[in-house]
C-alpha cells in the first residue's frame, strides 16, 4: 500500500513538484519515497512506500522495467502476482528477476502481454501510472471495483500540466492547481453523503472509474477504456444462473474464499483482521482461522451505548474461533476527538458518519499490525441490506397507482411542513399502542412523498438511499438535477429488482462510499487493508447464484451464513442487522452542538453561498427537537468543515 503522484506536461522544476506532492502521501507511504524524472518527454512519477511485500530496496519506486521501456509507480496490492510470474517464466521471455515484488511482475506483464491485457490477468487492488517511453504516453489504471482512489485532470487548457495523485491533498500542492469548488459535485454529495466517480469536489479533477484504463499524452486529452465490467458480470451471471445443491454451493463458496483469503493473507508484515461479529467480518475471519496455524488478530472497536455496541458479538465469535482479540471501548470525548481530523483525511466532503468508528478500528489495529482483512462486500454480492425488500415491496404497492394521482398526493403531503407532521405524530402518538407509533413523522411523510414522485424503480431507490432527495433544493446555483447514478441502468437489462439495486450499490456505493470511508481512515494510520469479497472469483461466483440462495426464509446472505455456520454456531450470528454506526443523533443534540451551530450560523451560510441558509436551519431547528435524521445534517456540516479547513489552508 502506497501514495502515488505524476505530472505530464508544464513548466520546469518537475523533480521539485513531484517531491512536494509525494511529501503530502506520506501517511499512505512511511517506508520509503522515490521520484522518477525524464525532463525531455516533461514527465515525472513520484511515490510514497508502506513495505508489505518485499522489504529489500528490490522493490523501491518508481520502478523501470529491465527494458526501459515502462517505468511504473503503484499503489496497492496484486495477489495474484506469484502465478503471473510462473506463467511469465514459462513462456520463454527470459526474465531477470532483481527482486520478489508484484510491482516487478507488472512491468514483466506490460512487455510481454501489453498493459491491458495485464490488467485483465491482474487479481488486486492497485492503482497505477505507467509511462511508456516508446509510446511517449502515460497510463493510469485503477482496480475493478475502486479499492484504491485515483485522482486526475488538467485544469487550464491543453498546455497545462496533467496531474494525478492517490489522494486530492497530492494535486493540491502543484501552483497551478484551481481549487474552485464543482456545485454539481455538491449537489451529488448531498444527496449520497460521498462525491460519486468520476466526478471530485474540484473542478476540472476526476475520479478514475474502477475499472478502467486511461492514456494520455502530453497536450492530448485523455481516452478512457474500461478493461472490465462489472455490469457485464452482473448480467452474464444473472443469464446463466448456477444449478447447485444448497450443500454443493456452500462447499464452492468456501473453496473459493479459500482461494482469496488465503492469496490475501499473505504478507511480509503482521497481519490481522477487523472483526464486528457480523455475517461479513465473521467469515472472513474465520477462514483465516482455519488457514492460520496461530491465532489470528482481531480487533473490535465498542460504544458504551449499548444500541451502537457490537464488541460483545464480536467478543463471542472470536473466543469461538480462538483468535487473538484486541477489544477497545471508546469514550464519546475520543470519538469526538476524531471529527477535527476528518477534513484532512478525506481531502473533500464526506458524509457517512461511520468514517469516525472505521479510523478508530484502524487506529487500533496499526498498533499490532500492517495489513489488516475487512469484511466489506457482503452486503452488495450476497443481498444484505434490509432496504432491497423494503423497497420491493414499495415499489409494487406504488407502481399500481397511476403517476399523475401520486405527484397529487406527494404534493398534497409536501404542503405541510415536515415539522407539523411531526407535531401531529407526537400529539397522537399518546393515543396509540407504542408498537404504532411514529417517530419523526414529518421526516418520513416527506421521504415518502418522494418517493412516491418515483417513476421507476431504480429511482425509487435513488430517493430512499438519499437524506436530501431534491439536492438543488439546498444547494444554491444548481441547474435542475441530472441523472445522477452516472452510469447507464439499461446496462442492467435483465436483472430482477433487488439485483439492480446491488448492482448499483456494487458500482456506486460500494466504491464511492464504502471503500473511500475504509482505504482514507486506515491509510491516515499508515494502515492497508485489503477486502477478500470483492476477489473477482468470489464477486463473478455470487453473481451467478440464484436469488433464494441469497434471501431465504427472511435471512439476507443465506448462502454465505451457511458456509459461516460451518466454523461459529448460528446464535452468536442470528441478530437484527447493527451496521457501524455512532449515536450521532444525541452528539448533535449535545457535545456537538456548538461546532455544528458555528459551521451553519445564518449569516455564515449566506456570505459562503453554498447552500440556502433557511432550509439548513429549518433542519437545524428539527435536529434540535428530535425531529429529522442526523445524515441530513452530517452532510451539510461535513462540507462546512471541509470548506473551513480549505480556506484555512489555502490562506496559510
């Protein structure tokens, strides 16, 4: 695990600039630094090295492949690279090995195979840039599900410099880089708490697609091509569904996990694992038991609020599998402590407020280990999350209803208030039975309204995922909102509803969220972490399971509970489904409060002129009472502080 930077093009002083925007990935790379500089092609790589696989200087970058020709510097890991090499070795090439490293492998692949075709053979996470000394061109490419961030762009016209960098606070540091805020972006961001590829906060910069390969060249604009597809593997599966006994397939999905977790296990560091004590975690963890001949390392991070607390689930399936259990119970003070942090760590707005518990886990693990295995990926390959059926099951009650009568009736809800419908629910809330209740009423009767606006079900599910349904509505100077799951939904032709819904949570939440929330919180510790699910055997083989080996019987992952069940007892599994989450409704409400009323005061909002000031502080006003979610107002103030740290550093 690495930070990687380049600039193709521009003015002189490259080996300065490279060196300056590989200081800022320092934390993704303690070990070691390099810069690669060829001043005639204007090109410079610049790396920052966390040591996993091969200690020795052999695996120091930039690297420059025995030919010459590719010089590579990379981020990430390429497990598979032990079987690339022995099929590069037996195909005659003659290659003189200098060292063990994937990195040496890769540049193997590209003379002998060409990049894309290396790609395609590679099974990691990585993101790379390959300048190709023939060619006069670079390359950037970035793993098959977005495990690694890949940033770029060129700002100023044909003539001005292409950068690229693992992280923002890497292109930042350039003197050409325009730091203006994209509006767009926001407007995404308040609707899906993290800014979606390929968009960034910055305009002008872009994510790298997961996925894809782009070639540049030096005053060209960049060509972009996918070298793998998610949505075909979704599709290809969906179409030839696997016909196996519910016993033959646990044994295929356990055979295969196998395979990926023990490639990933490998390391010339100590190694661990994070462990909650759910479905996902608890596999992981205990495949790597069955593998190891000691005990692994867990970690878990506790609340004292026993409603947030999965320490003592997890405690129980560690003493089972008999690992090696480190258990660390946060105060809110230390938990709060995190929150001055986040602006730089993230480098732009972003909204999951399970950010704060992931870097406390990751803060904890660093102290033992290097690399440590996560569970993430379950819920999207194997239907675990509750809101697939939830919005289902909406979605048949509502598409019988003719459109028009539903915009009359969204309308009809949407003229009260949200915080009179909660005034409502409270009074007569006292006249009903407590299983009947309501809380927050004007939050859902608003939301429901909504979604009943919904003309398809992929939309439906847009509006029940987001805080902000109608971005443009708090954003200030947004044209009317555009399709905004950024990829075409016709490419899920053939999939059932719930399967469009983990297909577009496998290509937009998945790498826009989940992985950005996991690879900034551990890399800010120096920590890599690696995913086993999201191995491209295990993703294609889940893809091909039929839906009822999956959702059975009202149990979500049926299939991968059954090979778990194999190696920790049903009961310390079988709960209601916890998620990461911190109390941060009560925070808001009291050791936060000051923070987040200086960052949304009225006048503030108005002079920065990014959102209307009066919406954010109507939600304001019914956090205050109870009386809306706290995602609503996390976004919001998670973009404020942002803001605050960019103009303190950019007036520094």
């Amino acid at each position: 695990m690495c930070g990687i930077a380049g600039v193709l093009g521009g003015a002189g002083g490259l080996n300065e600039t490279v060196a300056r925007m590989t200081a800022t990935l320092a934390h993704r790379g303690p070990d070691d630094e390099g810069v690669w500089v060829d001043r005639q092609a204007r090109i410079a790589l610049g790396h920052r090295r966390l040591s996993i696989i091969d200690l020795s200087p052999a695996g120091h970058q930039p690297m420059v492949s025995p030919t010459g020709r590719f010089v590579i510097t990379l981020n990430g890991e390429i497990y598979n690279y032990g079987d690339l090499r022995k099929e590069l070795e037996a195909s005659g090439h003659g290659f003189q090995w200098r060292g063990h490293s994937d990195t040496e492998v890769l540049l193997a692949g590209f003379q002998a195979w060409g990049i894309g075709q290396t790609l395609e053979r590679a099974s990691g996470m990585f993101a790379l840039g390959v300048w190709d000394k023939k060619e006069r061109a670079l390359f950037l490419a970035r793993d098959r599900l977005g495990e690694k961030p890949l940033y770029y762009g060129r700002q100023h016209g044909p003539k001005s410099p292409f950068l690229f960098g693992s992280e923002l606070k890497a292109l930042l540091s350039h003197p050409c880089f325009d730091a203006t805020v994209d509006r767009e972006a926001l407007a995404l961001f308040v609707r899906f708490l993290a800014v979606p590829a390929p968009k960034s906060i910055y305009r002008g910069i872009s994510k790298l697609m997961p996925g894809t390969l782009l070639t540049v060249r030096d005053g060209a604009e960049p060509v972009i091509e996918p070298y793998w597809s998610g949505a075909e593997v979704a599709r290809s599966g969906v179409a030839n569904r696997l016909d196996l006994s519910p016993e033959a397939a646990a044994d295929e999905l356990e055979s295969i996990l196998d395979r990926a977790i023990g490639q990933q296990m490998m390391a010339d560091v100590p190694l661990g694992a994070f462990l909650s004590g759910g479905v996902d975690s608890s596999t992981v963890v205990a495949i790597m038991q069955k593998l190891s001949a000691r005990p692994v390392k867990t970690f878990t991070v506790g609340f004292q609020e026993k409603s947030y607390d999965e320490a003592a689930h997890a405690r129980a399936v560690a003493a089972h599998l008999g690992t090696d259990h480190t258990e660390l119970y946060v105060s809110p003070a230390e938990a709060l402590d995190v929150i001055p942090a986040l602006s730089a760590m993230y480098d732009e707005p972003f909204g999951d407020s399970s950010q704060i518990p992931t870097h406390l886990i990751a803060a904890l693990a660093r102290q033992q280990v290097t690399v440590a295995l996560s569970g993430d990926g379950g819920d999207e390959l194997f239907a675990g999350y509750d809101r697939y059926l939830f919005t289902a099951g909406m979605w048949s009650r509502t598409r019988r209803i003719p459109r028009p009568l539903r915009a009359v009736v969204a309308r009809a809800l949407n003229a009260v208030p949200a915080r009179l419908w909660t005034r409502f629910g409270d009074a007569a809330g006292g006249l009903l039975p407590r299983p009947l209740r309501v809380q927050r009423l004007g939050d859902k009767v608003h939301k429901g309204a909504a979604m009943l606006r919904s003309g398809s079900h992929d939309e439906l599910y847009r509006q029940m995922l987001s805080p902000w349904p109608v971005s443009e509505e708090v954003v200030i100077g947004v044209p009317a909102e555009r399709e905004s799951l950024l990829f075409d939904s016709a490419n899920f032709e053939g999939l059932g509803g719930i399967e469009r819904m983990m297909a577009q949570d496998m290509l937009g939440y998945l790498p826009n969220d989940i992985l950005v929330k996991v690879d900034r919180a551990a890399m800010a510790v120096s920590l890599e972490t690696r995913v086993p699910l999201l191995d491209p055997e295990v993703v294609s083989f889940a893809w091909h399971l039929p839906m009822d080996m999956k959702l059975r019987g009202g149990k979500t992952k049926w299939l991968l509970r059954q090979v778990l069940y194999r190696h920790v007892p049903p009961k310390l599994i079988d709960r209601p489904k916890m998620g990461f989450a911190i109390p941060l409704d009560d925070w808001l409400r009291g050791p936060l409060r000051d923070w987040a009323e200086a960052l949304i005061e009225e006048r503030r909002l108005a002079r920065e002129g990014y959102f209307h000031p009066i919406l954010v502080r109507r939600a304001w006003d019914e956090q205050l009472n109870g009386r809306t979610n706290s995602a609503k107002l996390w976004t919001i103030l998670m973009f404020q502080s942002w803001l605050e740290s960019q103009q303190s550093c950019c007036s520094s």
